[in-house]
C-alpha cells in the first residue's frame, strides 16, 4: 500500500521545485475547463508536448489489447488512452525571457481544439513572472471530455489503473537510464516527488475515494493538494 498524504492549498504554489505534478487528462489535446485549465495557462511549452503528443495518435490511429492491472479483464484502447506522458520541466514556462518564444503548434485533431487560446503569441508572456521547474505528468484516463463525451467511470478508474503502471514503468526506466523524459530539458534534473490534485474527481465525475483506491493498490505514494476547504 502506498502513503497518500492530503493537504489543503494551491498545487501550484505549494509543490516545490522538482516536483511532477499528476493530472487526468483526455485523449484530444484539451485542456480547456477546471485544473486542466490553470495547467495550461501555467504550462503553455509543456501544454503545447502534450498536444502534439494526442494530436499524432488522432492523425494515425493506434490500439492496443491490455489487461487490466486489477481485474485482469482484456480491452481494446485507442492510444494514448490507459497511458502516462511525462513532461520534463520547460524552460518557456519557468524563465520570464524564454516564454515568448514559445511556438503556437496547430492542432487539427478531432477534439474541439479549446485549448488553443492557451499559447499566444510573443504578446503579454514576457511578462509573466518566473515559475518554479515542475514537471508535468499527464495520465490519459478518458478518450474525451465533457458530461456526453467522457468515458464511463468505470472505464476511467481501469485506465487509471493502466497509466498509473506505465508511469511506474517509465519512472523506472529513467531511473536506470539516468533520468530523461520528453521535452529540452529531460536529463537535466531529477524528477522530484509526486504531486497531484483530486484528479478524476472534478470534470470526469469519478469519485475521489475511488481514484485514492486505484493509487493505494498500485503503490505510488503522492501529495494530493485540495482546495481550501474542501
């Protein structure tokens, strides 16, 4: 079993320097309402990895079989659903002088494209005050977003299940190989601790409880930061 610590706070302001920041994401390149949003707006060069990374599989289809790491029942998944995609620390989205020039990467995927208006031009990101070096973890637990859209939570909770072990697996394999990643700023630094949100819970409807379930049985220990209050 693994050591889920809870606090209350800001993800973003709390999490320290090295840190990789979890969050569910959905498989068409949008990270357009609730924490998904803020990511974005905080990440733009690692939102613009993660959306070329879905918008490849959009533009060449792949599946595969897999099991389920707990029920060991066989599905088919259209990649990069049931997937993990680490994002090293960007220097756009940390150093003030670097932001402006982060590229606006077209996006011609299936997904409504709500994200778009995340990455402006050179315009306002100067400006913008230095971040600390997060990574960013995207676990790909639902095909699509929205109440109509998204997948079961059933369906969510076993790819939870799937990316949370390729995370594990990539971690590892950086580990043995020195670290790494994908972006210009993999083998720079360590990864640090895992940090996350309430993740599932918010716009994908999962019930939280369920998703601490998934994580405990798997054995990643995290910091879930909540919102004041909550």
């Amino acid at each position: 079993m693994s050591v889920i610590t809870e606090i209350e706070g800001d993800l973003f302001e709390v999490a320290p320097e090295g840190a990789a920041l979890i969050h569910a994401c959905n498989c068409q390149g949008s990270w357009g309402k609730g924490i998904a949003e803020a990511f974005r707006e905080k990440y733009p060069a690692a939102y613009q990895i993660f959306r070329v990374h879905c918008q490849q599989y959009l533009s060449h289809p792949q599946t595969r079989t897999k099991a389920d790491p707990s029920t060991q029942h066989l599905r088919t998944l259209k990649l990069p659903e049931g997937t993990a995609l680490i994002i090293p620390p960007q220097e756009a989205d940390y150093n003030p002088q670097a932001q402006a020039q982060i590229p606006l990467a077209p996006f011609r995927g299936r997904g409504r494209g709500r994200g778009r208006g995340g990455v402006n031009s050179s315009s306002g990101r100067a400006s913008r005050p230095a971040g600390k070096k997060h990574w960013i973890i995207c676990l790909f637990t639902s095909w699509h977003y929205g109440p109509r859209n998204r997948s079961a939570p059933a369906v969510i909770l076993e790819n939870t299940r799937l990316a949370v072990a390729d995370l594990k697996r990539q971690i590892e394999e950086m580990g043995a190989a020195g670290n790494g990643g994908e972006g210009e700023d993999a083998g720079e630094q360590k990864m640090g601790e895992l940090w996350g949100c309430r993740f599932n819970s918010g716009l994908f409807g999962v019930p939280w409880e369920k998703t601490k379930e998934v994580l405990e049985e798997a054995g990643v220990g995290m910091v879930i930061v909540r919102p004041v209050g909550e």
